[in-house]
C-alpha cells in the first residue's frame, strides 16, 4: 500500500519594515546635515527589492549596514563550503549570526535558487508576468494660507511684491516595474507646491515641473549593467562619486562610516540635483570591472550677462541653484540656464583569493558658461571656471575579520584628496572603526560625498574613533569620537577653526519586543561670536549637547507604543540656551488598517536648540520636520490594503505655536499660529 501525502513548503513570511526603528538605530540623533530623502529611498529599494543571498556580494550585503566584517567572513564561508543556501532560516546555522541581527537582516534579504539567466522568457514576457509593478499617486497641501498665494500689494515706491506663480498643492506620480538583477523601468513626475502646472518652453517648463525616467538591465553576459535615463554611481569610498545611502556619523558607530562598491543605480527621487543624465554601463572582463558613463544635463543658475576681466566670456553665474523650487520670477529664470556635460569612468581589479579590490575613477565635468563666484574672504579656493577633472584611486583589502579601506584623488585645481579607515571585528563582541580624513581647501569634488563633517569634501582634516561593545545578548554599547579641523575660513567663521564631536549610547532589550535607549551627544565647533561689537569678527567655542531616551513597547498583540524624551543645550559666549520635546506615538495595527498618531511636546529658547524628530509617513515619504519655539505637534497616519493591488494612505499633521501670532517668514509666512498639512497617496500594484 502506498500513501501520498502532500507537502507545501513555506519560507519566512516578510513582514512590513519598521523603517523608523532601523533609521533611529542608524542616526540616533537627526539634523538636517543628512539628505533623509535619498536615505529612505535606498532603504525601501532595498526592501521592496531583496537581495538574493545566493547572489549576493559582500559590498551588497555591508551596505545593509546590518553585518559586521567577522559575520561577512562567516556568512561568505558558509556559502562557500556549505552552498547555496535552501531557505532563509538556514542564517540560523551561520556562526556568529544571532537572532536580533538576522531580524534585522531579514527585511533586505531572501533565498532564490535559480540561476540569474533561469528566465529563457523574451523581456517583454517577463515584464508583462513581473509582480512587482505598480503606480503611485500623491497628493498634499498647507491648509493655511502662506504669503506667497496671497494678492500681490505694491511698495511705496510702486513695485510690486513678488508671490508664487502656482497653486498650494505638490502633486507626485510614479511607476517602476523591477525585478532583482534583471531589469528596472520607471517614471518619476513631480509638482511642487508654488509651482505652475504649465506649457511654456520659453521658460523650460513643460506640464509638470520635473520628470525623471530610466531604463536599466543586468546582468546580460558579460554586461552587469547597462542603464539609461537618470542614474548615480557609486565607487571606493565616495569621494569622487557617491550614491544612494550615505550615512556617516550616528548611533551605528561602525558599519556606516564605509561607503561600498555600489556601481551604477538608477535615480527615482525627486530631488533636482545630485544626479546624472544620459548612459551608463559596466562591463566585466575577467577579474576587470568597467564603467564607463556620460551625462548631459541642465542645471539652474542665474546668468549674467557682461565682461569680466577674469574670465574670457561675456557670460558666466555666481552660483548653482540645487533647490530644485521654480515658483517665483526670480526662481523661473533660472530654471535650465546651466548645461553640464560629464564624462567619467572607472576600473575595478578584483583579486578574489588575496581579499583584495583596486579601482581608478576619472571624472571630467564641463558648464556651458563659467561659473564666477561673487569674492568673498572664505570662498577664495572654491571651484570656479568652466571645467574640472577630477582622477583618483580606491582600494580595500580584507584581513581576517578587518577591512582596510580608502581613496585618494585630485582635481584640476591641484587639491588633493584623501581619506583611509579601517574596521573590524576584535572578538565576537568588540568592533572598531577607525577613519582618517584630509580634503584641501581647493579639492574640487563636484559629485561625492565622503565621509566627512562638512556637508561637501573640501577643507576638512579629522580623525573618527568608533567602538561598539555587546556585554550581554540584550545589551548593547557603542560610542564614537571625530576630531576635525578646517585650515581655511568657512562661512561664519573667519579663521581657520577646529572643533571635536564624540556621542554615547546605551541600548537595552529586555525582550524582543521592548526595546530601551539613552543616548548622549557633544559637538563643538567655532562660530564668529555672535552679537560681536568688535570691528573684527572672531571665532569662539560653540557647545551644543544632546540627549535622547526613548522606550518602545507593546500595550497589546495591535497596539504599540514609543515614548520619547529629547533635549539641547547651546552655549556661545553668552548663558546657555536650552530646549526640549516630549514625544508619544501610538500604533494601532488591525488587520488591513493600520493607524499611527504622536503628540509632542516642545520649547526652544532660540533656533539654535531646534528639535529634529523623525515622523512617519507615507510610503517613499520623509519627514523630519523641526520643532522650534513652544508649541505641540500632532499627526495621524491611516493606511488600508484595500486588497492585493490597492493601497490607501492619509495623513494629517499640525504644528501649533503658544506665544506667536505667524508661523515662518517671507514668503511661507503663516499669519497664523498653527500650520496643517494633508496628505493622501494610492498605490496600485498590477
């Protein structure tokens, strides 16, 4: 007799990504130093496109920011001896893989056994069956009426007030259709608020304000990628070109002060600069990488017109306006005025069986007219003229459980730029990371962003120490120290100036749902004193301190809790200033509703103790909006799965200000003391 009997194989069902938790364990503290948007797009690519850990690199896999060097080492011999692996609860077996890291991990990952070339299908067939489309819509507006949509009135003198030409409503729409190491197609369409919806190609502007589009392949022979449209490019450590997810100091001492070896990536956010326009592609020879790439593109800049004896041109702009607004005169006329053309390419040589990875990248840039800047006694050695080159090296080598990293480059001003680290896993509970940084002040670097304190890489000297310490299975300690120095002025600072930065954090989880941090930051830079009565400006001491705890836990099996203190203090000469903000959020997950609110609490003394609490919001959305002055904040986010293919969001939020009759300046002034803000999005999946 014999018996059949049916088995279904099950894999471990994906749960939705608590991108809140994971950004605060990243940032711990936030500022607006950090480009969030294209953080948050990197981290939900990631989870709407998993790796494949058959497949998967070791640069892929470090820039989870998730595993450190000696679980890379483990996870890559296991595959290696052991094979690819047949579910994803075989991580369980990999040493040195404990549960809250592979919780972690799981929301970036899966385990596909089939082979990247398995689909003999046409593209067009594979497209067409491809799950993974869907269409998004948003919109949102300021319910309170801003200054910039009010009647125009007229001056004195006669003239009269400039006012935004468009509506109050920011309008998005987007659709991407991917699958994992294959292809990727999609369309990103926005309007801003203030912007005219509007046919006019006398002053550039066709329909919608801004339209980005690409069309990606992998992985077709020997071509790993082959990408139109917009796109960044990540190699080494950033330092010339730099894409997507680049986090730099934070509660994650060690993992993020690495950039990794990304390659080329298709650009779907809505920022209007940053970006390349045109081709791309990477071909492999052997253990050779090569990329080559070419971008034309227009960028905004007010050009004048008129000889200057020191440029050979009758044209030329003082600045580039990266904004990406187009809503007054002013802003309009400069939409497009700039064309740019780059060129550039790097080579990779791995060596796989000696750990080690070498790469060259030449970048050359040309504007179509000058770029002058207006002289000023801190901007004497910024880049000004027409063209830049820019050619450097790369490298990283693994040792046992450490990885030694960094980049060198010059640009045609002859400023030299470098930066080295190193990391590693002492014993299975100490990490270390160490980098060092030197960016001269006439290093010209028009598209990194390296590791660093400035928001650009030129004139900064520092040295990072970071340390993480696990004690105990539910405790965790990490800290970090950064010494930096600037040998030439800054704005608002009129000598060569230094400062130091270092952060504490304990974090606590008792069990695996109840989740406890303090958190403790010092910076200090200096400033020019401020109020100073003295024909000379001179830099003094600023201090500004941090600190943060927070407790997340459940109330019951669908509602969760987060309550939050944060405070500052800032001291410059004078008294010190302080400010504060108590935060409770709530979540109430049922079935195909999910709803999130928060009630803060907060009081600054001045701008300089503003509070910056991240918020959630809708999907491919990001909000960290400042807390400044006395006042609440309020939010409530509902989302509902309508079914498979359609996803609701909305969400409303409110600032509201105790002893101020008008909110903000110029032309977003509020003449009222709160400001509210809608959103609604739809998602259809087809």
């Amino acid at each position: 007799m014999i018996v059949s009997l049916q088995a279904v194989g099950q894999d471990y069902p994906r749960k939705e990504i608590d991108i809140e938790n994971f950004i605060q364990d990243i940032f711990g503290q936030q500022d607006e130093d950090i480009n969030y948007e294209d953080v948050y797009e990197s981290l939900f690519q990631l989870y709407t496109h998993p790796l494949n850990l058959n497949t998967a690199t070791r640069d892929e896999l470090a820039a989870t920011y998730v595993l450190s060097e000696e679980q890379l080492n483990h996870f890559f011999a296991y595959r290696k001896t052991a094979g690819k692996l047949l579910s994803i609860y075989e991580l369980q077996a990999i040493p040195g893989f404990d549960l809250p890291t592979i919780y972690k991990l799981l929301p970036f990952v899966d385990v596909n056994d089939l082979g990247l070339n398995s689909d003999s299908r046409s593209l067009w067939k594979r497209i067409a069956s491809e799950p993974n489309h869907y269409l998004l819509l948003r919109y949102s507006q300021v319910l309170e009426q801003k200054k910039g949509y009010s009647p125009a009135d007229t001056s004195s003198s006669g003239e009269i007030s400039q006012r935004y030409a468009g509506p109050p409503q920011q309008v998005y729409v987007r659709y991407r259709v991917s699958h994992i190491q294959d292809f990727s197609f999609g369309f990103t369409v926005e309007k801003d608020a203030g912007e005219q919806l509007i046919w006019q190609p006398s002053t550039k502007r066709y329909g919608m304000d801004f339209y980005s589009i690409h069309a990606q392949l992998q992985n077709k022979g020997r071509w790993k990628n082959i990408l139109l449209g917009d796109y960044q490019i990540g190699v080494g450590q950033g330092l010339l070109l730099s894409a997507g997810f680049a986090v730099g100091k934070g509660a994650e001492t060690i993992t993020t002060v690495r950039r990794n070896q990304l390659g080329i990536r298709p650009y779907t956010s809505v920022l209007e600069s940053g970006f390349f326009r045109g081709a791309a592609a990477t071909y492999s020879a052997g253990k050779f990488d090569i990329t080559g790439f070419y971008s034309r593109t227009s960028r905004d800049g007010n050009v004048i017109t008129g000889s200057d004896t020191l440029i050979e041109s009758d044209e030329y702009t003082q600045s580039l306006q990266v904004s990406g607004f187009h809503r007054t005169p002013k802003e309009i006329s400069a939409k497009g005025n700039l064309g740019e053309q780059v060129l550039g390419g790097n080579v990779v040589y791995n060596l796989a069986e000696k750990n080690l990875q070498v790469g060259g990248t030449m970048v050359v840039t040309q504007y179509s007219v000058p770029l002058l800047r207006k002289p000023t006694s801190y901007n004497q050695f910024e880049f000004n003229g027409r063209n830049n080159l820019n050619i450097g090296i790369h490298y990283s080598y693994l040792w046992q459980n450490f990885n030694l990293f960094g980049e060198a480059a010059r640009s045609q001003s002859g400023g030299i730029g470098f930066i080295s680290g190193l990391i590693g896993s002492l014993t299975t509970k100490v990490e270390l990371a160490m980098v060092y940084r030197n960016y001269a002040r006439n290093f010209h670097s028009l598209y990194g962003n390296a590791f660093g304190e400035n928001t650009r890489n030129i004139n900064e000297k520092g040295m990072y120490w970071g340390i993480k310490y696990i004690p105990h299975k539910k405790l965790l300690l990490s800290a970090y120290y950064d010494r930096f120095s600037f040998p030439w002025l800054k704005f608002r600072v009129d000598a060569p100036s230094q400062g130091y930065e270092y952060m504490g954090r304990i974090t606590y989880k008792p069990t695996k749902t109840i989740l406890l941090y303090a958190q403790y930051r010092e910076e200090m830079k200096e400033l020019n004193q401020a109020d100073n009565t003295t024909p000379i400006d001179f830099p003094v001491p600023a201090i500004k301190r941090n600190y943060v705890f927070n407790i997340d836990y459940p109330a019951a099996k669908f509602i969760s809790l987060k309550s939050r203190v944060q405070g500052s203090s800032y001291r410059q000469s004078n008294a010190p200033t302080f400010g504060y903000a108590i935060i409770q959020d709530i979540t109430v997950d049922v079935g195909k509703l999910k709803v999130s609110t928060r009630f803060a609490l907060f009081e600054t003394d001045n701008y300089d103790n503003r509070q910056y609490v991240y918020e959630k919001d809708v999907l491919y959305a990001f909000s960290i909006p400042a807390y400044f002055d006395r006042g609440t904040r309020n939010y409530v986010l509902l989302q509902y799965q309508v079914n498979k293919k359609l996803d609701l969001w909305l969400r409303y939020a409110r600032t509201s200000l105790r002893d101020e009759k008008t909110i903000s300046s110029g032309l977003e002034e509020i003449n009222q003391p709160h400001k509210s803000e809608v959103k609604v999005q739809v998602r259809y999946k087809f």
